[in-house]
C-alpha cells in the first residue's frame, strides 16, 4: 500500500468498493470483445448505413444524396425482382430444409440399422467444399446429366433445370435443402431424444396411431426446436451467395439473382457503392425480421 | 622529319607536349573511363533507385501467367533494389479486387486490366499516363504504329498513353475439320464466309436423335457476360449498328440492333443447328464443347495446343481442328472482336515507383519471341518484335490467328461496361433460352443501359 505524500491522497480517493472492483474487471474482460464487435462488426454495418444515404463510387469521396438510393432502387425492376427471387428462395428453402431435415431425423430416430453410419454420410454434404458442390450440381442438372435420367422412367422428357427461367431457381432450392437438411436433421435428431420416452409409452397403451402421436405429442413437444431451425434456415437462405453464383451466375434472365448478389455486383463491378449499401439495409431489415420473431418466440417459450 | 612534324601537330592541338607514352596513357585512360561509364549506364538502367518495393496484379491463365511471373523474377534478379509482390486473379475477377483496393487503399501500384475496362479507370480518373519515352519509344506517333490501330485507340487519350499494351486477339471460328469432312464438306472451300452460310453449314455439320442432338453444328459460348458481348459486337456493328449514338444514348435496339441479334439466334431458330441448354462448358475453359467433339464450330480466342492436347489427345495428335475468320453480314466484312490486355499505373503510386514500373513493364516485354514460345498463340499486342521469327512463323495457321487479331473490333468504350456486359447477357439469355420477342427484349436492354449511364453521370 503505498503512503507516500499526494499518491496516497490520490489512492484512497478512488478507492472502490468490492462489487464495483468486480464490475470493472468483468468489463475489463469482455472489453476485448466490446471492442471487436464494435470495430469489425457495429462499425462497418453503421458505415454501410451512412454510405446507403450517399452516391459513393469507391474511388471518390462520398457525396451525401439523402434517400435517392433507396427510391431508385424500389423503381428498379432488377431490385424488384432479386427481391422477389430472395423472398421465393428464403421460402422454399426454408421449408425445404426443415421438412426433409425433419423427415430424416424421425428416420434415424426410429433406431434403423447402421443409423450412425447413415446419419455422419449424410451430414457429409455439410462439410464438402461448396465450389465442389455446386460444380458437381450444375453436371447433376444437365439436361443430359443424372438428375434428368432419374427421373427418365417417370416419363418427364428433358427438364432443362438450369436454363429455364422457371426451374432454375426451384434448382438452386434443391441444392440448398440437399447441403443443409442433414445438419439441422442433427438439431431435430436432439429435440427428438430429449422427448421423454414415458409420453411415447402412455401413448402407445392408450392405442394412439402413429400419425397422431408424431402430430399431437412429438410436434408439440419439438415446436422449439422447429422454430429454431424455420428461423435460423431463413437467415442462412437470405444471406445465400455462392449457390446461385456458381451454378447458374443469376441467369438465366435473372431468374435466379438474388439480393447478396445483386449488392456485390452493384458494389463491386458497377461501382455503385452507395447503391450497394442501400440494398444491403435491407437485406438486412428481412433478416431482421426473423431475428425479432426468433427473440419473441423464444421469450416466451413454454418448458414442457 | 616527318616524326617531329607529327609531334608538333598533336602538340598544337592539346597545348602541350605529346610522348609516346603519354598518348598510349591517354588512350588507356580513355578507355577505362568508357568502360567505367557504360558500365554504371547499365547499372543506372538495372537499378535505377534505392530499395523500391512494388505491387503488380495480372489476370490467370495457365501460361500467361505463368509467363508474366518468369519475367517480374527475372526482372527482380536483374534489379536487386526492387522487390514485387505480384499476385494474379481469375479473369472476371482481377477488375473488382482492382476496385476494392482502390476503395481500401490497397490498389496495388501497378496491374494489367482487360481493355473493355480502360474507360472504367480513365473516367475515374485511377490510372496515370505513361511516359513512352521510358517504354522505348521515341515518340507518340512511333508508339502508335506498332500496335494494331483499334487496339491502342483505347490505350491513348488526348494524345496521352494510359496502357501499354501486352496481349491483344480477335475472335477466330474454330472448325472441327474431321467432322466437315464427315459431312462431305471441305473446311477450306466451304468455311462459312457469311451468317447465312455458317447457319447453313452448321445445319449439314449437326446431328440429331430425336430432340436430343448428338453433334450441334455451332456453337456460341453462354458462360460469361463478356464472351456474350465479344460475339455479340461484331454482329452488330456488321449490321451498321452501334452500340450508342453520339449523345450516349444505348442504341441496341434499333434495327441493325434487331438484326443482329436474330442473326445471333438464327442458329438456334432457324437453322436448329444448337442447343443453347446443352453444354459442358466453364469459365476455365469455355471451348470445352468444341474440344469435346459436341460441336463443329466454336467461335472463341486462339486456343493453345496444350489446352487441346489435356483434354483431347487425339485431336491434338492429328492436328483435325482449324481456325478460320469470323463469319460477316458479307464476305467482305470477316472481323471479329479483338481484346486483350494493357499494364497500367495507378494515379496513386509515386513518381518513384511510377518509373520503377515503367522499367518493369518495359523489361517483360523486350523478349517478345521468348513471350511466343511460352504463350503462344495467344498474341503480344506489339506488332515488331516477334511475328518474323521462324518459330512464330511456321506455327499451324499463324496467318489466320494475326489476321484476326489486326482486323477485330473493339468493344463499346464505356464507364458503364460491366452493366452493359450483364444486360446484354441476360438478353441473350431471354432470346436464345425462352424465346422471347427480340424487339421487345432489346428495348427492355436499352432501357437498362440508358440508365446505368443516366446514374454514373449522376454519381459523378
């Protein structure tokens, strides 16, 4: 302790309490993080704010248009229509993912032999690198490739998947559900396990048919867990770039441009920065959304 | 006599008495001193300042980078005081890394850019003009006559040089010469002079089973946006089009535009010699169709022999591919586009590493003949230095390939080109793949395009 002359004064000044000395050095500890987020994350995301209010070229200073951004880009049908293609696509994955995600875990929850096996192969396409993936789909989808020949007995003829303004997008929807159904199936396959096995015995004494007892006990009793992966698959799916990118780069007609590849496009070759910036506002605003219906769901989540 | 007489004239000119010895001094003296100064002059060439640090970007291509790379090392063990870190990117990409290091500050000092994007950097004033003089060239005029006229009108504005062109080729049409002999053609006498004869041609060179074909007679690439406007733009300015009036406005869509663009799809419309959805190609190698003998014609750049060679042996061993000019509206207007490639400085970088540049730019390209044989035939833009050489001479079809290259047609030069690029290829796409009305679609184009440039004047 030091007692040396004005320093001594200075200390015993500023002494804190205890609990106060222990906020401090919580705050000390999480200001690391504090810092990160606010410099790597809240920092650019409150720039691309600001540069969404302005026409911003990359190479010259920006200068400040107020909303203009933002009315153009509703006046563009190229906008319009990637925001459609995104809102589509947000949709159909996301009910894509979560049924056959769904599907899969009630599979390997029924105790199938080489359950395991079956469920780490399938998990598989979670972790291939997706340049791979979507090379490999984009031969998959050939009008001559095996997606076509498989489907062959069924008497569909040539399905021109990725050349046809219809399908390309429905195309790109497969693929996403093939590469994230099997990770949320481990997140429904856990929701499933944690039912407790005495509901499902009471059930079968009381005679209850299998569909009832997946729709009156197992669906109520994962609702959480569905939730989850309805909203965390729609975040995933509004942020998708790479998918449409690699296998059909928007086309064809633009039937497959979503917003994140619009904003790069718009930021990156046209040089429309500000422009860029206005989309990505909101992109981020429909992501948004899903965030606070995630937050108010699961404030007031029931426990069972 | 004669001696002494010899003896005063010397000592008349230098003023003072002259020996034997002291003018076999003198000489020697003389000499060193000559040595010495050439010496350090090639010492003040190679290492022309202190301790420089440079950044270069160049786009990828197995060869051409791989050739470029070669030469920046050979450049910095000639000059030990200049490091480069050079770096290279996929062809699509090189120009938006460019943007994004401007806008992060990271641009790197020097870089090469595809020529459609010159009018990018000019009008943003992001690249400096060169100074010719320290490229070798005595004057602009001496500049300008060793490239290939439509080539350099892009590098050079206001009499100032922005580009110093490295690789510059037109289109060529790539024929599968086993297969035109199959269809009882001759691929010299029947090499299709005009659109009408290519569609005529590529109707006898395909094969069909049912709807599926087995062998499509033509073929034009859908891969990449500007392979979309390469061999959309001849097409159009053979029509009499033009891609803009004098005001800026887009005019694709005026007749010549419509005519053009149902050429473009008369391969599939009326001659059903392609089909637009079945095709095997990617960005890497968008010939692939050609090369995997799906098609008999392929309208694309030189393709190198080891490119044909990796993924058909025997088509490279028995040599039965040919390149032949680009079909015109007439016989008489054969021209294609030509593109290629220009080193630049960005405005950015200083005065010393701006002539440390132009040494390193000069350096790569002052063996033009070493350049050929590890890239060719993918041409050098400069017309001296390399097209004499026997081994340039007596590649397959060399002729063709030049030809092509000094007859070809730039690309719009535009602020707005990658939008141009992308609207253009979506309305090829809406014509070729859902058959939509060609007037209409166009229209819809020049909209699009008349607004991209309305919103770049007003970003301005």
């Amino acid at each position: 302790m030091l007692r040396i002359g004005r320093a001594q004064i200075s200390v015993s000044r500023w002494q804190l309490g205890y609990e106060s000395r222990i906020q401090l050095w919580g705050i000390l500890f999480i200001l690391p993080t504090i810092l990160f987020f606010m410099i790597f994350k809240y920092g650019p995301m409150l720039w691309a704010i600001y540069l969404s209010f302005t026409g911003y070229d990359i190479v010259t200073e920006p200068k400040f248009i107020g909303l203009n951004n933002y009315i153009n880009i509703f006046k563009d049908p190229i906008f319009l229509q990637a925001l459609n293609n995104t809102l589509i696509y947000i949709m159909g994955s996301t009910i894509a993912i979560t049924v056959l995600g769904l599907g899969l875990a009630l599979i390997i929850n029924t105790g199938i032999k080489a359950s395991r096996f079956f469920m780490s192969s399938m998990f598989l396409t979670n972790i291939m690198p997706i340049l791979a993936v979507c090379l490999v789909w984009r031969f998959l989808f050939h009008p001559y490739g095996l997606v076509n020949q498989f489907l062959s007995p069924l008497g569909l003829g040539r399905i021109d998947w990725l050349t046809n303004s219809y399908l390309a997008l429905p195309a790109i929807i497969i693929v996403t559900a093939w590469r994230f159904a099997p990770y949320f199936m481990v997140v429904f396959l856990a929701g499933l396990l944690a039912v407790p096995k005495e509901i499902y015995e009471a059930a079968d004494i009381d005679g209850v048919t299998p569909i009832s007892r997946f729709l009156r006990i197992t669906l109520p009793m994962i609702s959480p867990i569905v939730f989850f992966v309805v909203v965390v698959s729609a975040l995933l799916c509004a942020r998708i770039f790479l998918m449409p990118f690699i296998i059909t780069g928007g086309g064809p007609g633009g039937a497959t441009r979503v917003l994140s590849m619009l904003i790069y496009e718009t930021g990156f070759s046209y040089l429309k920065m500000g422009r860029a910036a206005a989309i990505s506002v909101i992109l981020f605003l429909i992501m948004m959304v899903f965030t606070i219906l995630q937050i108010r769901f699961f404030s007031k989540t029931e426990e069972y | 006599m004669r001696k002494s007489a010899k003896k005063e004239r010397i000592s008349d000119v230098v003023g003072k008495e002259v020996t034997r010895r002291s003018f076999l001094k003198g000489v020697g003296t003389l000499g060193l001193g000559l040595a010495a100064t050439s010496s350090m002059n090639r010492l003040a060439f190679a290492q022309p300042k202190g301790p420089i640090k440079l950044s270069f970007w160049t786009w990828q291509n197995p060869q051409q980078h791989a050739w470029i790379q070669k030469r920046v090392k050979l450049f910095m063990e000639k000059n030990k005081g200049i490091q480069i870190d050079w770096q290279y990117f996929t062809f699509t990409d090189l120009g938006k890394k460019i943007s994004v290091g401007y806008a992060t500050g990271t641009a790197p000092e020097g870089f090469a850019t595809g020529t459609w994007l010159m009018p990018t950097w000019l009008s943003r004033n992001m690249i400096a003009p060169l100074d010719i003089k320290l490229l070798g060239y005595s004057s602009l005029q001496s500049f300008v006559n060793d490239y290939p006229k439509a080539f350099i009108d892009g590098a050079v504005k206001n009499d100032k040089v922005y580009g110093y062109p490295v690789y510059v080729y037109g289109f060529l049409n790539y024929l599968n010469t086993k297969q035109f002999k199959e269809a009882k053609l001759d691929p010299e006498k029947d090499q299709p002079k005009t659109w009408e004869e290519l569609g005529e041609i590529a109707r006898k060179l395909a094969i069909k089973k049912g709807n599926k074909f087995e062998r499509q007679g033509f073929k034009f690439a859908m891969h990449a946006p500007m392979w979309t406007m390469v061999q959309f733009n001849p097409i159009l300015l053979q029509c009499g089009g033009s891609w803009f009036d004098k005001s800026g406005k887009c005019t694709v869509n005026s007749n010549a535009g419509v005519r053009a663009m149902t050429i473009r799809a008369s391969i599939i419309r009326k001659y059903q010699a392609e089909d637009p959805a079945d095709s095997i190609a990617t960005s890497p190698l968008p010939m692939m169709d050609f090369l995997k003998e799906r098609v008999s014609m392929f309208s694309t750049h030189c393709i190198p022999i080891p490119a044909v060679k990796s993924q058909n042996e025997k088509m490279a061993a028995e040599g039965y591919y040919r390149p032949v000019q680009m079909p015109g509206v007439d016989p008489n207007k054969r021209y294609p586009t030509a593109y290629g490639f220009n080193f630049v400085v960005n405005i950015n970088a200083s005065k010393e590493k701006q002539e440390a540049l132009h040494d390193l730019y000069r350096f790569i390209m002052s063996d033009l003949v070493d350049c050929w044989k590890d890239t060719g035939p993918f041409t050098p833009a400069r017309k001296s230095g390399w097209a004499d050489d026997p081994q340039v001479k007596s590649y397959p079809h060399i002729d063709e390939i030049i030809k092509a290259r000094d007859n070809g047609a730039l690309l719009p030069e535009t602020p707005v080109v990658n939008e141009l690029s992308d609207i253009m290829h979506q309305t090829v796409q809406k014509v070729t793949l859902e058959n939509a009305d060609i007037k209409k679609a166009l229209d819809e184009a020049a909209v699009q395009v008349d607004k991209a440039t309305e919103e770049f004047k007003n970003q301005k």
